[in-house]
C-alpha cells in the first residue's frame, strides 16, 4: 500500500463550500504521480524522453462525505489488478478522523506513444506495482 | 437528449499535449451546469437559497481517445436512471469528426442541506429528466 | 476591441463562494486564445507545429467586485502597447449591470521555441493587434 | 520571509510542456495559505466563521523562466507594506538551480462580509507579517 497525505486547498474548493467532484480526480493523480516519481517513473521523462506512455483509460470515485478547505487527507493506493499492459489502482481517501471521504479506481495502459496501440509494462514497473497488491 | 459544446482551451490540457484527465468531469459538469440552470436549477440559487442541494454521488469516465488544445468537442447527455431521491445522467463525447472521444456517467442525489440526507426529487426536475431518458 | 462573453461556472469559484482569484487569468486567457485562434494563431498549431511561441511575460489584474456562479461577464480587450518583439493586452470584465468588476493587463512576447530570444511579431498578428488600440 | 517548497504537478502544466502561467498565482495562494493557516488565520474558520475576510485586491506576477512538470520550486514570501487595513506581500520563485523562476506580488484588504467595507488588521496578523518585512 502507498501512502500519500495532503491538504485541501481553496483552490480545490467551490461555492458549496466544499472540495469540488473533479478535484477528487487531481488529488488521487498527485498521489499517483509522486508514487511514479518514486520508482523512477517521472512525468518529466516518461512524457518528453521516453517512447512509450502510461496513460488512464478509466477513472472512477464515489463520494462519501464533503471535504472543506485546510482538511488533511490521506490516499491510500493499493493495485488490484496487474496484467501484461494495463493496471488498476484503488484509491481509499481517509480523513484525519479516520472515516472514508471517499473511494475510487483508475486504469492505467502502457502504450506507444507513436501509434498509442498496447504494448508490455516495463518490467520494473510491474515489480513495483507487485507490492502495492492487497 | 441535451446537448452541448465546447471548445477545449490551454488551461485544460496537461504537458502530455492533450486534455488532463480530470478536467473531462469538469467538461461534463460545465455541460450539466448549463443544462440545470436552464431548467431552472441554476448552482447559485441551489447554493445559496435553497435548503436542498442535488450532489454527485459517484462519477466515472472512460477515455477513448485524447483532445488536443483548439479541438471542440460535443456533449450529449441522457438520463438513463431516474429514481425518487437520485438519477444517473450519462454523457457521450464527440469530436467534429464524430469519434466518441469519452463516454461516462454522473449520480446526483437530492439532500437537505442541514443533515445532507436524501429527499426526493423535486417533480419539475423529474419532469425535465424524464424527457431525457433514452 | 475585442470582446467575448462567458458564464462562470462551479468550478471557478472557491469556498468563500466568488470566484477564486487565479481564476480571473483563466477567464482572460480564454478570451485572448479565442481571439487569436480567430486571427489564425490558434494554439494547437503555434505549439505543436510552429517554430516559434507568444508565450505570457507579465499578468496582473485588479479585482474590484466579485463573481458568482452563473454570472455572466463581458471581456473586452484593446491593445495599448505594441512593440517590435511584444505587446500588451489591457482587459476589462464587466457584468451585466454593467460595472466593471475587474480591470488588468498581460504582455506577451514572440519567441523562437529553440533558444526563447525574442524575434520581431509576424507581420498579419501586428496589424489585427493594431485593430485593438484604442 | 517565509518559506514554501512545493512540486510542480501535471495538473499544473499545459500543452506548451510547463507551467499554465494562471497557475502561478495557484502556487503563491498555495504558501499564502499555507502561512496564514499557520500563524491562526486558517480559511476555513475565516470565510466559514468569522464575521470579517481577508481578501485579495490585486494580484501580479512576472514570469522569468519555464517550470517543468516534477520540478521543485521554493517559494519565499516577504510583507513589503504593511499598512492599517490592508498589506502587500512579495514573492520569489526559486528553482533547485537558485534560479528565479518567477516574482510576483499580491495585495491584501481586511474587510467586513457584511458591507466589504475596509477594517483595520487584527493587531496579531500585523504582528505576525511584521516579522515577514524585508
């Protein structure tokens, strides 16, 4: 399981006074994208050196309860499924009062970026993803 | 069927060169926004004057294929489950050239705002979302 | 002058139920892009076709009222500055009663995309820009 | 000064490959925040609680050198005028390079939600930007 905490910002919210629904998305992606980082999956290479692409084919999020501006919340991101490709992550989104503000999946191809058909997930990437099964 | 469209704009896509994820909800939802507002639902009076609000309960989207900056793209929007106290609306996106280039879908549920628990459906909006089934 | 018109939505607006400062440079970005995919310097092509960009050097902006969701808000654009290598765009927001709730400016400056120096403006954007001053 | 140290996300980036020159002033906010929250001026009690607002009157920046999705940058705030009712902050962007990336200014006004009318800072918050004075 990756861990990852941050704080609701002003800018994540809207008029109801509350994190707006496709904030949801951003924050799970920044999760996402430091969990990458750290195993050497950097945007920065992957999308101007590399010739190859992760991208998301699907995403998902049930909302269970509101998040207001200066709350803490923690992802916790395991992979539940891992095939030759493609994977999906688990998003569990935890307040600091430990109730569930939501859960949500993504799936992620590996792709060509020349022609963006399928092609095997690096290795490293799939050893990686290994230890964040449930 | 409402429809809707729009014009992908810098500030949507990510250094990848195409539309960022997440900000396909915020499309749908701008769509969607439109669409209540017309209808007499407009977010300001919801927020700010009702004692009810109509929130998103769950969203989910598939990606098909990417949008670039400049490229408009159309959104069509079916109810496809209309129940006493919630509605699903699903969206199909459509470049110029007719790809689908998104399709996905929204929950929304009708609460009180004092103690967010679920209420029915005013009749007007049933009424309206009626004439959006399939 | 250019002018262009929008609606602000939910997701321009924060917590304190206006809409979020930084947003205000998204609205006229908006309305810059839209004018200048209308004179042939669409995005899409300056940045993945061109060998030079306009990219922004300054932006700043005075906000003197605020916004709310669903309210609709006139952008008009001059150009009061417009040099060899650069020029400045002047914005005005203005709502529907007509008062100004908001007032800035950006200058921008054409650069090759190999070293960012600064090259002369291409000829057919200085004379549209000339249409814009005062 | 203060000192804030943040990562550039995908999120923040546009299809010119760096930083959305809109979400620089999304950056400073962030610190800003950041500051205020730790000196008791957290926003969600202000805009939720209190029956006075600090809000932003103008807003610039000038943008130097691009940001790269993955990059750090550190940014330092200083109170460059303090006065009865409003304050003006300054900041600097730096990369991990000791380049400035960017500079920027905001200026800040006490006021009344009722009228929006200017009151004088609370004396703790003039206190605690005293110490930010150059």
């Amino acid at each position: 399981m990756y861990t990852y905490r941050m704080i609701i910002r002003l800018q994540d919210t809207d008029a109801a006074g509350v994190l707006f629904f496709a904030n949801y998305f951003r924050l799970t992606h920044e999760a996402y994208e430091t969990f990458m980082a750290g195993i050497g999956f950097d945007f920065y290479h992957m999308i101007h050196e590399w010739d190859y692409l992760v991208l998301i084919a699907h995403a998902e999020c049930d909302f269970k309860r509101p998040l207001h501006v200066g709350d803490a919340v923690t992802i916790h991101i395991t992979c539940s499924k891992l095939g030759r490709t493609s994977f999906t992550l688990d998003y569990t989104l935890v307040d600091d009062d430990d109730n569930t503000v939501a859960t949500g999946n993504s799936i992620h191809a590996c792709v060509n970026k020349s022609d963006l058909n399928s092609i095997p997930l690096p290795e490293v990437l799939k050893a990686e993803l290994e230890k964040l099964r449930e």
